[in-house]
C-alpha cells in the first residue's frame, strides 16, 4: 500500500496542512489538502474519497476539487464514502447550493462530479478493503482499517479515547503501522478531552490497549499552534514506536 501524505496538521499555517492522504494513486483518505498539493493531473486520477468527519479540516477541499474537476470538463464521478450520518453533515452544510455548489447533482449538461455513498461496516475499493470503526469525538466520527494482501493500515481519524477501534486492531493480522491522532500538548489534556482529542499522555494510555506492542504509531493532526511544544513532550517519552509525521512523505507497507 503505497501512502503519500498530503497533509496530517489538525489545522492550517504556512508549512502545516489539514489532513489528506493518498493512497495507491486512487483513493483519498480526508479532504483537507487535496488541491493545495495534488496537481490537476493527480487529481483527475482520484476514483474514491473516504471521509472520517465532517469538520472542515477533513473536507474543506472537497469544493475546490469538485470546482477544478468541473471546470476542466472531463472527469468520472468519484465516489464519497463514509457513514449515512457524516454524508448528511456534508451534504446539509457545505455541498448545499448555499455554501457551495451541490455537486452531488448534474449542472450544464455535466454528470454530478460526487456520489454519496453510505458504508456500513466493510467496503471492497479495487485490491484494497475497508473497514469502518466509529470513534469517540465531538461528533459523529469514524477510523479506518485499510488491508490488502501484504497487510492492514490503521487510520483513528479524530478520536479521544476509545476502546471500539483498537478491538479491531486486536482482531486484524499484520497491522503493519497505525496513524494515531495527537492534537495538544498533555499541558492541555483538560481542552483534549473536552474537544475528543488525544495528547501525548492519554496516547500512551490507548496504547496500553492495543496487543501486539511493536505496531510503529505515526502520530499526525497535531494543532500547528502548539507543534513544537507537542513535538518536545513525544521526544521526552522516549518511546521508539513513536514517529511524528510530516506532510509530503510517502509510505510503502
Ligand atoms: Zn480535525
Ligand atoms: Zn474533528
């Protein structure tokens, strides 16, 4: 499964971007920098986006894509999975013909440039398969387990925490990483766990929950704001599992 990361920041300053992975060079995983870092050419190739969420750090470029999709005339209509209830945020507060256009609807003689597609709890998208997890954050959220035959990749999404995921996880045979949220600083646990995040202490107690201790742990959706001070309190863990990651790197597992 080859991963490229668009961007795995919990928000957006020069240098840090909103969360988009994608995977195989057919599926995005997020929407929050998909046209401020995929050319028009890569874009065209998206056949699917699964979505964790509908805050606008996970889907704020699901207008701009559609706008430059639309406007350059050709292109497939590319599949939006995600659960009924999360499709529906979308649909009612951004794709509303307010906001912005509806492109989940044919305009000027073109097919609509979405489908809104519900899972359920498994999905099949070309060699990949797909499980959908809910997890615990303000709203109505959900992680992702992605497998292929070489192995599983874990995605928690936004998440405080939870206890459904890493079931799974526990379940799944060679989870070969797994991206875990780490949004704030443990100096402001109280504010990660009102807003369902984690820090990096309550990152150490989910991964008390998780069996096979050799899962590397690539922690993303970390608040610009507080980037360096977070960075600090994982350096001072000490805990080789633990990797930071960066936007503009690409993952083979
Ligand atoms: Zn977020
Ligand atoms: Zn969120």
């Amino acid at each position: 499964m080859k991963i490229r990361v668009l961007g795995c920041n919990g928000g957006s300053l020069p240098g840090y971007f909103p969360v988009s992975f994608f995977m195989n060079d057919h599926l995005i995983l997020d929407a929050g920098s998909i046209t401020s870092y995929l050319s028009l050419k890569d874009q065209h190739k998206i056949r699917e986006i699964l979505i964790t969420h509908g805050h606008l750090d996970h889907i704020k470029d699901l207008c701009f894509l559609a706008d430059n999709l639309f406007l350059a005339g050709s292109y497939r209509t590319i599949s939006i999975y995600s659960s009924e209830a999360i499709l529906l945020d979308i649909k009612k507060n951004i794709l509303n013909g307010i906001v912005w256009p509806d492109m989940t609807k044919s305009s000027f003689q073109q097919p609509p440039v979405y489908s809104l597609r519900s899972i359920k709890k498994t999905l099949s998208l070309d060699r990949l398969s797909v499980e959908a997890i809910p997890v615990t954050h303000s709203h109505a959220a959900l992680g992702y387990i992605l497998s292929d035959k070489k192995g599983a990749v874990v995605f928690s999404g936004d998440t405080g925490a939870t206890d459904e995921l890493w079931k799974k996880v526990n379940d799944t045979k060679n989870v070969k990483a797994i991206f875990l949220e780490c949004s704030f600083p443990s100096s402001l646990s109280d504010i990660a766990w009102k807003t369902r995040h984690l820090s990096p202490s309550s990152v150490i107690r989910e991964l008390q929950k998780i069996k096979n201790t050799k899962i590397p742990i690539y922690l993303y959706h970390l608040k610009p704001v507080y980037f360096g001070k977070i960075q600090s309190e994982i350096k001072k863990l000490g805990n080789s599992r633990l990797h930071i990651l960066k936007s503009g790197s690409t993952l083979n597992f």
